[in-house]
C-alpha cells in the first residue's frame, strides 16, 4: 500500500500542498510534532504502508503521475528511497550528497524494514564506508557546496547515511527556481514533479522576530505564496481557502507542544556545537 506522509507544522501550508495530490486518492497522513528524524520511524511503524511518499508542507507537487510512476520505478528496481541530494545549484544547502533532503522522498518501507532498527542505524560506522557510498552519488548532481565529512548536520543524516549503504538509493536531479530558493525538483527522466520552497518555519513570522533567530532571513511568505500560484495554476486549479481560525487555533496548540521540545534539545545542540569547536 502507498501513503503520502507530511510532516507539518502550519495546517495552511499542508493543505495547500496536499490538494495537489490528494485527488491520487491515497491515504494522506499528516504528521505533526515529531521530531526530524522520528517521523521517519514514525513511517516505518505503520506495518500497512509499504512504500511511503514523504512531501514537506512547502512542497507542491507539479505532476502527481509522474510522482506515482516514480514509486513503482523504485520498487521495481529495488531501491530503496529516491531524493534530492542535501547540495548543489539545486539545494540552497552544503550538506552531505550522500543524505537526500526530506523535502521528498519515495521511501521503499517494505525493503527497508528488512534491516532496518534503531541500534543498526546507530552503530553504522559512516568513515569506514565513506569511499563506497561517495562512488555511489552521480558526479553530475554534486555541483555547488557540499561536504562528504557531515554526518550530524541534521537528526536524520544518520538514518540516510545507513540507508544509502545498506540499500539502493536514486538521486534526483534538481535547478533552483528563478527565486533563487525554491527548489524545481525533477525525476530521473526530467519530468518536473515538484517545487519546493525552504524556509516555511519563516512563512508566518514577523520579519523582526525572523532576523532575532536567523539574521540572514525575513519573513517568506509573499515568495512561499508566489511559487503556491505558480504550481496552482501550472495544474489549471484554484488555490484553496483556509479558514483564519482554523489557522489560528492550530498554531496555538503546535506552538503550545513545540517550544517545549525545542527547549528540551537545547542540551543536546550545545554539545554538538562545543565538540565540532575542539
């Protein structure tokens, strides 16, 4: 069975960009407070799911046909997740290609539940196979910044880092949009599937209070909506309205269960921070 998963934190967002797919008529989980490498276990616990289709909230899909062709493609082939590389021209990041960025992912659950645990993924020993896994990454998708020492950039590079040497994985080619961030992510036969715009944590939040916690960024939004309209009428659709106070209530009860888990890995993020200085 394949479900679509989305980890989401602003519900205008998910359902702008579950629209987009939802007339697939798959099940559409949305998964909220989970933390970003859990609700990739999240997925692999839902025994009647074998291939997850995971969209960022502020991801919008231009050609859900070509995003179903692509899941039977990597099942038929035995891979066992197809993704973005986290660099490149067309990833406003410097990770490591190795790991794909969760914005989206076709994620073969059946085949990766196969070895797949918690105590596997952390007794992985990435140095030891670096080289291999490197030779694995098409050469033609590693342009821009990139660094193939990064194994904690973010929670769920450990999971990707196993998963890449443990099973097949298909990297996705992608361009940067006109905007010079959002993402115009393509299938291996160059099909556009989706577009995804970055920053979502910033689509609501006021420019001053965005810069207090990333001084390099504003608020979003109009550059989020612009890429909504784009995708919206590339697909010949109507965007669809979201109540104000269903928006409100929501944001109430995420941020209500968020500041504490972000206050709860402060501890953890000082420590990471401290030994990357020694």
């Amino acid at each position: 069975m394949i479900k679509f998963f989305t980890r989401s934190f602003n519900i205008e967002l998910f359902l702008k960009s579950s629209a987009l797919f939802r007339q697939t008529n798959y099940a559409i989980e949305r998964l909220t407070d989970k933390s970003a490498d859990g609700y990739f276990y999240a997925m692999l616990s839902d025994t009647e799911c074998d291939v997850a289709i995971n969209i960022d909230e502020d991801c919008f899909v231009v050609n859900p046909d070509a995003v179903l062709q692509l899941a039977q493609r990597v099942v038929a082939a035995g891979y066992a997740n197809a993704g973005c590389p986290d660099c490149g021209s067309g990833c406003p990041r410097g990770g490591n290609p190795i790991v794909t960025n969760p914005f989206f992912n076709i994620l073969n659950l059946k085949l990766i539940r196969s070895k797949f645990s918690r105590q596997a993924v952390a007794a992985f020993n990435y140095q030891e196979h670096k080289e291999e896994l490197k030779a694995h990454v098409p050469k033609e998708l590693i342009t821009g910044s990139h660094n193939f020492e990064l194994t904690d950039q973010e929670p769920y590079y450990p999971f990707f880092l196993w998963l890449a040497y443990e099973f097949k994985t298909l990297y996705l080619p992608a361009k940067r949009h006109n905007d010079g961030i959002t993402t115009m992510l393509y299938d291996e036969q160059q099909n556009l599937v989706a577009e995804h715009t970055w920053f979502a944590r910033f689509y609501t939040l006021p420019t001053w209070l965005v810069r207090f916690a990333q001084n390099d960024k504003g608020r979003q939004k109009q550059r989020i909506d612009n890429v909504i309209t784009e995708v919206y009428e590339m697909r010949g659709m109507t965007v669809p309205y979201v109540p104000s106070l269903k928006i409100v209530s929501d944001r109430i009860v995420r941020w209500t269960i968020k500041i504490p888990q972000r206050i709860s890995r402060w501890p953890a993020k000082l420590r990471r921070k401290v030994a990357g200085r020694r």
